[in-house]
C-alpha cells in the first residue's frame, strides 16, 4: 500500500517510481509523498494467494492430497505428482521427471502420430 492507501504489487509501483528521485505519486489518485514508503497489505497478499490457489486447484494443478503444486512426473504410474507424494511409499521408487520434460516429450511424440494425419487432410 501507499501512503495514501491505494494498492499495488511490488513490481509495478517499483516500475511505475523507477525513474523518479522524489515527490513520489500514486498512480491511482496522484497524491504525493517525499519518500517511497510501501507498506504490505497482509489480508490483499492472504487473498491473492488464495485465489491463485483456487485457480491453481481449478485448472488442476495442485495435488488433491497435499495441495501442492504438481512438479514432477511419475512416468511408472503415467501421472503427475508433487514432491510430497515423490517421497510417499506409492512412488518413492518409481522414477520422476520434471512435470515439462514430460509434458515436451509428449508433445514430440504426439506431434510424430499428427503429422501423417495433417498429410493426408491436405491430399
């Protein structure tokens, strides 16, 4: 927060301040102060964060027992983990990739079964 209690993240009233010495003024109502004070808004970062969690959770992308983020790849069981379960007895021994190697070598391989079907459409 500003000093006169407007709401930014970091990066962006940094980058907006960037080149500016003094008179520092919020983007939002142009209210003006001498130094760069920021102050941390706790309950707009606790709901932020929440939010990114729920659309993180909707888009499938956190683990459903651990709800951490799914990073790894189990390539035994042929499905994304996280690093809790990595270390859980299900898949301690089972080899893991990261979850992008994964997801690039799938791509390669489905792109090898589509290219001859992409011929034949255009024949």
């Amino acid at each position: 927060s500003t000093e006169c209690g407007h709401n930014f993240c970091c990066s962006c009233i940094t980058q907006f301040w960037k080149e500016i010495e003094a008179n520092f003024s919020c983007p939002q109502c142009r209210e003006t102060s001498q130094q760069r004070i920021l102050r941390p808004n706790r309950q707009l970062a606790n709901v932020t964060e929440l939010v990114k969690n729920l659309s993180e959770r909707k888009q499938g992308n956190l683990c459903e027992m651990h709800e951490e983020k799914l990073k790894l790849f189990c390539t035994e069981d042929q499905k994304p983990i996280c690093v809790i379960c990595k270390e859980s007895k299900d898949h301690r021994s089972h080899p893991v990739i990261p979850i992008e190697e994964a997801m690039q070598e799938y791509k390669e391989k489905y792109e090898v079964h589509l290219d001859p079907l992409r011929k034949k459409l255009q024949e």
